[in-house]
RNA sequence: GGACACUUAGUUCAGCGGGAGAACGCUUCCUUCACACGGAAGAGGUCGUAGGUUCGAUCCCUACAGUGUCCACCA
C-alpha cells in the first residue's frame, strides 16, 4: 500500500543501486537495434552544477524513451581531465597546503593530478548517481587513459604526416597567469575601460613628428617601424625617412603598406610584429625583426631597459609618465575596447609570437562544410544552430594545441639531442638517450574531439565500434558548440570518415531568478545535489526538462521545482486511488470497445490522443510540449473528469459495468506510470511496481504505443456536453451562494444518448432528483433556472427575470457568432481562396450556431 | 562591425495563418470517503511599435525600438 503523501526521499533511495546491480544500464543485446550515447565527459575540477543536470537528464530522457522504445541503448560515461582548469585546481590546492609549487617535479605534480582526479570522479559518479543517469559504466573512459592516450597519438602522427599538425612560430594568445599558449576559443574577448595614448615620434632630422596612437604603450619597446597608408596625402613625402621611437629612442623606419587605415586614429600605425598578430604580417611582409618584449610572465624583459621586471601595466604607467616628461605625449582619449581574457585564470592576454604547434584548419573545415551539404550530415536540433557551426567552420583558423603544462596527453615529438631533427611517432624511438620528448601536452579539446570514436576503442575496430558508432545523438549546450561539437564533427571525418553523431540536441543554459548566468563570482549558483534533497531528483528532471523550449535559456525558479513536486504526488494520489479500488486478484485484460460506456470510451479516446501527441514531440525532443500533453490529460482529463465519474460505475450493481470500469482505470494508470517514466523514473518504478501486475522493473517495460483502433470520436460530443453541464451546475450554486454539496431539483433536456452511470452521477454528487423528461420540459410551468448551453433546467427556483437574462446573454452570444460566420462566408475571396476544409468547418460552425439560436429563441418564448 | 535569439496575463514562460494558453501569484467558496503538495469557480492580455503580404496576421515579410548572447585583430 502507498503512503498518503509522496515522498521522493522514500522513493529514490536503494532504486539506482537495483537497477545497475541487475545490469540495466549495460548494453550489448545484439536481437536489438543499438541505440548510442556518449556523455559529454564533465571535467574533473569540481562537482557538477544544474547545466550538468539538465545536460545529463535530457540524454537520460532519450536513452529511458529509446530503451522502452526496444532499443539496445548504451549511454557511455566518462570524464574529461580538463588540462589547464584542473592543473590550476591542483596546484592552488598545493599552494594552500604550503607546498612551494616552483620546485615541484613534474611527476611530482603529476601523482598529486591523479589522486585529484581519482577524488573528483566519485564525487560525479555520486551525482550520476543520484540523478538515476542509465550509464554503462563497463564503457565509462576517461580523456586521459591509456587507449585514449593511444588514439591521441594516433591522430597526432596521421595529422602531422599529412601536414595538417605543423610547427611554427606565429602570435599566440598567451596567458601569463597559467604561462600557457591558448587556442582563440579559450579567449574571452569583453568590453574594458582603456585608453588610446598619442605620441609625438619625432622625425629623425626634422622639427615634425608623427603622432601615433596606440592602446598599450608598454608594447613600444618592440616596435620596428610606422606605418602610413600610400595613398594618405599627408605621409607621403615621409616615406623612407626615420622617426625616433619615444619609449626608447630608437630609429624606426616609415613604411608604406595599404593595411593601414586613412580614417583610424592619426593614420599612422606603430609596428609590433611580436605582439599583434596584423603587425605580425607587416613584419613577414617586410622582412622585419620580431622583437620579442616580454617575459612568460607578462613583465618587460631586458630589452625594456628601465622598465625590465616591471609588470606589463606598472610599466605602461611609468613609460607614459616618462613620455610626458620627454615632451612626447600629445593626449589620452578614454575608450571602451574589447580586450582578451583568458577563459579560465581571466588574465588579460598578451598576443606574443612563439613557437607552438598548430592544427591546419582550412582541409579539415572544408571537408565538414561539405559532409554538411550531403546526407550523411549531423542533423542539429533546432536546426539553427547548423548556422553557428557552419558560420564558424567558415573561417576557423588555424589551432593552436601546444600548452606549457604537465597535465594533459604529451606530445608525441621527440628533439634529437644532437642534430635537433623532430621525429614525431608513435612511440620513443629506441635509443631515447639521444632523444629528449617534446614537453608541452595538448590542448584539452584535442582529445575530447575524439570523444565519440575513441571511447568505443578506435583506432582498432573493436564490436563497440562497429556497433556504436556513429552515435545517434549528441546533446550538449549552445556554449560549447565552437569548443566541441565542431572539432568532434571534423576530427570524426578525417580520422574515420564518419560523423561523429547523427543528430547534435543543443540546449541553452540554466540562468538564476534574474536571469542573470550562474557564477561563482556571483555566488548565485544552486547546487543541484541541494534541490535533490528537498524535492527528490524526479522534481527536479521534471523541472529541468518541462520548462523551456528547445535551444532556450532557462531560469531556475524554486516554486517551479516545487510545483514540479506537487503534480508528481497528484500522479501518487491518483495511482494510490486506483490501486485501492481494484479488487483482490485483479487481472489486467486488454478493453474491449464493445464493451465501453461513452465515459470509458472518452476517457480511452484522450488516453490514445495523449499516446499519440507525446510520443509525436519525444520524437522531436520537445520535452516541454510532450510533458504538457501529458499533463493536461493526467489533470483534467484523468482526475478531475474520469476518477471522480467512474466512482458510480464502480459502485453499479452491475458486475461488468464494474469490471470495465477497473480495467480502464488500470489501463489509464499503468500508461501514465510509463509515459513519465523518462522524465521521473523513481517514482515511476515506485508506482509500477504496485501495479497488481507487473514485471521485474519498469525498465524492461516497453513503451506505450497509439492504438487507433480502440478509438471512438463519436461519443466524444456527448461527454464534452455532459461536462459543459456539470460545469453550469456548479457556476449556478455558486452564483446562488449555494453550497458545493447542495442538493437540487433538476429536470434535463438532453438530446444525447444518455446513459444510466451519467444520471446516477448527477443524483449522487450534484443533485436530489433528477427526471430525463425530454422536450416536454419548455413547457412546463412555474419558476425557472435555464443554462441554455447545457439545456438544462432547474425547477423549484425563484428568479425567472435572472433566466430570461441568461437567455438573451446567450442569445446575444449566437448572434454574434453567426455574423461572424457570415461574414467569413459572405467574403468571395474567403470562399474562393481558403482551402476547402475551411470553408466548410465555418459552414459547419453557421448551421450550429444557427440552431442554437432558433432552440433558445424558442425557450426563451416560451417564458 | 557581423550573426542569432527574445519582446504574449502581476511574474516566469508555452503557443499559433482561421475565436489568446500553462504554472506560480491573486479573488471567492469548500477540510465531500485519491490528493489541502487538494478541489470548484473566477479576475487578469488592443500578443513591443509602424508598415507590408494575405480572403484573414499575435503568428509570415520589412523597418524601428528595447533586451540578451555569440562571433570579430582595426593600431
């Protein structure tokens, strides 16, 4: 027997463990068709916030939804080892603990990365855990294991071969905090407060000067000439000539070049080849030196002079200082410009020219846009998000995939000792000691691109392969579609000439009461382990996966959650009714139609209809649109019309009509427990499993599918007009300020096929007597209550001026509606061009309208 | 500078080429034997503004205004 009261702790707890230990979540039935999943691999810095749950719960959703469906579903876990984020994490943590982090070994480093690692993925695996995840976990990976690491060195050494991984010397995003290279997506481009400095550059053997703007004078003391645009009237007679560097005192020639800007500041632009990437062409273009100014710290190195050890910014103040005090500096202007952050340490990041190793892009994009043009394409949901991929494919260049850190897959090249030569390969070559390996790892997206494939054991073709791969969904967040999704989506081509998943579920981000983005500046984080607590995890799935549309924001509003709760204890409440009124040893049988009254008629017409229209959008992950079918059939078609109607049929005298009725509650039931099931599978497997009938778990259950042939549109009329009159009924006790339970007279005129239950209904919850009197009723005398739409009267009333003007109300009503019709009708271009369906439908609505009129009309005469 | 979203009830959001919906909140009534985490009834919206397409626009198109996000090397 159920509790009175639902209380998801009591139902969440011991169900996941019972589930995984009967090896539920294990795939691998080959007599099905296979289903495939991969998580996106959470890093393993921290515990898991609500964007992780929403994440993780819709990919849930699917993988219940298609395993119900008769799929062999595999949902594979795993996590990503998130070089610079988690490298950060642990070495602050060294720090704390009074660990000098500049004499720490990397080995040293590296045991204390694994056992952080090792203490982070049980915490996530507890969270999966208590979101009731499907995972196979005999699949779970990690980025940073051995065949992983395998099939990172496989790529790089297919890629380098092919001349698509080249080393080079080019302007790198730099982030002197964490004293790594970056790739452009890991910077952070936002609006700051700066400003634009002018100088005066005096010219060598004049009186004139030029005045050059610039946005970070600290960066004069690698300048290498000035540039002025040919056409600019203005500098054309100091071409050739020199100006004097005013930070440092050096010549700098003036050079010609298109690149620069007539309209832009003063027109004439210092050139840093080593830090600006456009200065940095100039500089190839010319021939220049490339002058590199500062440390891997972001201080002034020795060719700053003075400055050299100054912090970059320091050293900007002091320079300008100097520069006024030279007489050289001309004005500042206050700009708000975009200036680049590191993603993760938020440092300003200095654009710096260096050795780093590259990804060539161009070939790999190409092949993508053009694998997007055919049929084999990841099909993205919503589609829009095609653009943001196919848009940024169009001009990704090339990526950098060097970082200076030690946490991460080591690059497989290998500097002979001797000769320098680079040898990229596989393994170390045999006589190592004359080989010294390359010390920078990868970027981490390096291998969470191979994400799909290398989890099921490529490079070998292993039965996981085969099987599943390509994966059939990928879902994961817009925010992420430039990191990952991308760089899955061409790296899966190249390497296996498949894509990597066949459709890419895209959804937004979990923002707080405000809207603003959850962060932990702000403090305004939930934690998802915390509303579990309180509301149980189905509350919060259902939350998460019912209330935004597909690709949307979302805002975590706590009453949602919380009404989220209260309709699964109305599913409780309604499960626990139902199983208290079917008798001992009840058998479920399929309905016969034959046998149905029109109330159980209707209420199986909604069922199949509610079938029908949720599994329509599950089919097009619209989780907000499936659930509401579903809960306006459990409200207001289920409890609210059929339980409350069905109590005098179970009470009939009648053994059959009885028995029918037990049969459809339980059919209602048993489909509601499994159409929630996705969404809520602990309560839906609490419930289940008090079914009187019922298997080892609602796990091997199979999904409910629409069955027309049970269907019956013909009583649906009658029913909707029994429920418009229960309706009247009600408004009139109240408008009468009678009690809800008062008993009345009643007298119907009911042109329907009424039914013994209908009338036993009406006697037992709304009124004394009721007589089916047909349409002798307007003729009868004395007072009177009408409600017209219902053809319902009420004898023994006082008020016959307060029915006439319900009449004329209603009368009013039909006459509007009729001229509505009419004009529609009236209109040739509506008759002519709407499409034929339509024109009858208001054909359809005249005629009825029409003799709704005449009836009241003819009531209303008769008073 | 590009691109994409969004603007609908007090609030948060659905929706749709042919009579505006939900949740929460609010008002009134009801502890009747599934549920007070409940039930019944109700109030509340010229669907951002202006044009256009259409027989018909809240919905499609254009412009504008506001909001948000992403991309972008202008010194």
């Amino acid at each position: 027997m159920l509790e009175k009261r639902y209380n998801p702790k009591e139902v969440e707890a011991g169900k996941y463990d019972t589930w995984k230990s009967r090896g539920y979540f294990t795939a691998g039935d080959k007599s099905k068709q296979a289903f495939s999943m991969v998580i996106p691999p959470p890093n393993v810095t921290g515990k898991l916030h609500l964007g992780h749950a929403w994440d993780t719960t819709i990919q849930d959703i699917i993988i219940r939804y298609k395993k119900a469906q008769g799929y062999d579903t595999c949902y594979l876990p795993g996590m990503d080892h998130a070089g610079i984020a988690t490298q950060a994490k642990v070495m602050e943590k060294l720090y704390k603990s009074g660990i000098d982090v500049t004499k720490i070994t990397r080995e040293e480093f590296l045991k204390k990365a694994w056992e952080w690692k090792d203490e982070y993925a049980a915490t996530i695996h507890d969270q999966w855990k208590m979101m009731g995840l499907t995972l196979d976990y005999t699949k779970e990976r990690f980025t940073l294991d051995e065949g992983l690491n395998y099939a990172v060195r496989k790529v790089f050494v297919s890629l380098y071969e092919k001349g698509l991984i080249y080393q080079g010397e080019r302007i790198i995003n730099w982030d002197p905090v964490q004293k790594t290279a970056l790739s452009n997506v890991e910077v952070i481009h936002k609006d700051d407060e700066g400003a634009m400095y002018y100088f005066r550059y005096p010219i060598v053997d004049s009186n004139e000067a030029l005045i050059v703007a610039t946005t970070r004078p600290e960066t004069m003391f690698g300048d290498v000439c000035v540039v002025v645009n040919p056409e600019d009237e203005r500098y054309k007679k100091y071409v050739g000539m020199k100006v004097i560097n005013p930070a440092n005192g050096d010549e700098l020639p003036i050079i010609a070049d298109e690149y620069v800007d007539l309209e832009f500041g003063t027109g004439a632009m210092k050139c840093t080849p080593a830090h600006d990437p456009n200065d940095f062409l100039i500089g190839e273009k010319y021939h220049l030196e490339k002058p590199i100014i500062f440390n891997k710290d972001a201080t002034m190195n020795e060719k700053c002079g003075k400055y050299q050890g100054m912090d970059r910014f320091v050293c900007r103040q002091a320079l300008l200082e100097d520069i006024k005090a030279a007489g050289n500096f001309v004005k500042i202007e206050k700009i708000v410009h975009p200036v680049g952050h590191s993603e993760r340490s938020d440092a300003v990041v200095e654009p710096m020219l260096s050795k780093q190793w590259f990804v060539k892009m161009r070939p790999l994009a190409e092949q993508a846009l053009a694998n997007q043009k055919g049929k084999d394409k990841v099909e993205f949901v919503p589609e829009r998000f095609e653009k943001t991929f196919i848009q940024w494919m169009e001009k990704a260049e090339d990526w950098c995939i060097s970082r200076q850190l030690w946490w991460g897959h080591r690059i497989p090249a290998y500097y002979n000792k001797h000769t320098g030569e680079v040898l990229v390969s596989m393994d170390a070559p045999k006589d190592m000691e004359n080989w010294e390996q390359e010390s920078d790892v990868l970027d981490t997206w390096f291998s969470s691109q191979l994400w799909p494939f290398s989890t099921w054991g490529w490079p070998e073709k292993t039965p996981d392969l085969e099987r599943y791969f390509p994966t059939d969904v990928l879902v994961t967040g817009y925010d992420i579609i430039f990191f990952w999704v991308s760089r899955m989506i061409f790296e899966s081509l190249e390497q296996t000439g498949k894509r990597p998943f066949k459709q890419c579920v895209i959804h937004g981000l979990v923002r707080d009461e405000l809207g603003r983005k959850m962060s932990k500046t702000l403090g305004n984080g939930v934690d998802p382990i915390a509303v579990i607590d309180e509301y149980g995890a189905d509350a919060l799935r259902y939350f998460l996966t019912t209330n935004s549309t597909p690709g949307q924001d979302m805002r975590y509003i706590e009453e949602k959650v919380q009404a989220s709760s209260n309709y699964l204890n109305k599913i409780w409440n309604s499960a626990r009714y139902v199983l208290s009124v079917l008798p001992e040893g009840f058998k479920p049988k399929k309905v016969n139609k034959a046998e149905l009254s029109p109330l159980d008629q209707y209420i199986i017409n909604r069922l199949e209809e509610t079938i029908k229209n949720v599994t329509l959008n599950m089919e097009k992950y619209d989780f907000n649109a499936a659930s509401n079918h579903l809960y306006n059939f459990v409200y207001d078609d289920f409890c609210s019309q059929y339980l409350e109607m069905s109590k005098v049929a179970l009470n009939s005298d009648n053994p059959k009509t009885k028995e029918v009725t037990e049969q459809v509650l339980y059919e209602c039931l048993k489909d509601i427990i499994l159409l929630i099931y996705p969404y809520t599978p602990f309560i839906a497997e609490e419930l289940y499993l008090n079914l009187p009938e019922h298997l080892e778990s609602i796990m091997l259950e199979r999904y409910p599918i629409y069955n027309k042939d049970i269907v019956d549109a013909s009583v649906n009329e009658e029913i909707l007009t029994l429920f418009e009159l229960i309706k009247d009924v009600r408004n009139y006790k109240i408008e009468n300020k009678l009690a809800p339970n008062a008993k009345l007279d009643l007298s119907l005129n009911l042109k329907i096929k009424v039914f013994d239950d209908f009338v036993t209904y009406l006697n037992r919850f709304t009124f004394s007597t009721v007589k089916l009197i047909g349409e002798e009723i307007l003729s009868m005398k004395g007072d009177l209550k009408v409600y017209p739409k219902a053809n319902l009267l009420i004898v023994n009333e006082a008020g016959k001026e307060d029915m006439i003007k319900r009449l004329d109300a209603e009368i009013e009503f039909e006459k509007a509606e009729i001229e509505r019709a009419n004009r529609m009708l009236s209109n040739p271009n509506f008759i002519s061009k709407a499409p034929e369906a339509k024109v009858n439908l208001e054909k359809e609505k005249l005629a009825k309208h029409e003799q709704n009129l005449a009836s009241l009309i003819e009531k209303r005469n008769k008073l």
